[in-house]
C-alpha cells in the first residue's frame, strides 16, 4: 500500500516532471525549433528544477555510465520492495539535483553561442531568462564578432568615389 508520504512525492514528482512535458509540447509543436528558443526554455526548466536544499548530502550521478533501468530483479526481491515503505525525506531535492546536475552537463544555455542566438533573435533579443553579467557577456560577444568579420572584410576603401556619386554629378551638372 502507498503511505501519505509516497503520495505527497508522486504529486511533487508530477509538478517537477511537468516543466519537462510542456517544454517538450512546445519545442515540438511548433512548426520548427531554433537554437534561441531552446535556450530560454532551457533556462526556465532549470529555474523550476533548481534544488531548494542546499543540502550537500546528495548522492552524485555519473552521466557518463549507462544503467539498465529495466535490469532483472527476483519476484521476491519485487514483492518485498513493493511492500516495504520508503524513506521519502530529502528524495524530491535529490531528483531535482539529479535532473538539474544533468541539465547543466548536456546543455550550456550561458554559453557564447546560446548567448548570440537568442540576442539576435527578435522573439528572445531583450534576453528576459538572462542574468545582466549574461547579457553584458552577450552584447560583448557579439560586439567581438562584429569586430572580427569586420576586420577580415577586404578594405573598400579607394581613391574615386562611389558610383552611385558619380552618376549624382552627372546628374546635376
């Protein structure tokens, strides 16, 4: 039988797990996904994840080692797991550090190019989800990418002027 205590984190469970379907309805119900939209939806769900506790005691997931969820396990060993309470304490901020600590390892939101998409995207460009330092470092980088293509520009720069200019004199004259 489940305790009051399981129910309670089921709920919590689903309120956490929730983020995740409605980022996932709307990454994928539009009619196609940028980079820049990604990000800031990335960066809400990890708002929303962010463990409360500043509780150390975590265990440590390693991201890099695959386990088999759906490993073999006895009938008596389902039995007496089924039929035995959990400890409930603390498993909440645990799941949410686990999906936070993952988050943070596959995706990057602050990084420079996650930055340049969404400041040059019109629908994200005031960068509402970023901290300032993040939209100082934005508006750098792309003032550093600027600079960069502009310097690698062959100079225009010649001795006789335009040719729109030119057609103007012989215009007026």
């Amino acid at each position: 039988m489940i305790t009051e205590d399981e129910w309670s984190l089921i709920l919590d469970l689903t309120k956490v797990l929730s983020h995740f379907a409605d980022a996932t309805d709307y990454l994928g119900g539009s009619k196609y996904c940028t980079y820049s939209s990604m990000n800031p939806t990335i960066i809400e769900i990890m708002k929303w994840i962010r463990p409360s506790s500043s509780n150390n005691n975590f265990t440590d997931i390693n991201l890099d080692r695959t386990v088999d969820a759906f490993g073999e396990v006895s009938e008596l060993e389902k039995n007496r797991e089924i039929n035995t309470p959990i400890n409930t304490r603390n498993i909440l901020d645990q799941v949410k550090k686990n999906l936070y600590d993952a988050m943070i390892h596959y995706f990057n939101p602050a990084s420079s190019e996650a930055l340049l998409a969404v400041l040059l995207d019109p629908h994200f460009k005031k960068l509402q989800s970023f901290t300032p330092d993040q939209k100082q470092v934005a508006e750098n980088e792309l003032q550093n990418k600027y600079n960069e293509i502009k310097s690698n520009q062959p100079s225009t720069a010649s001795s006789s002027p335009p040719a729109s200019s030119q057609r103007k004199k012989k215009i007026t004259i």
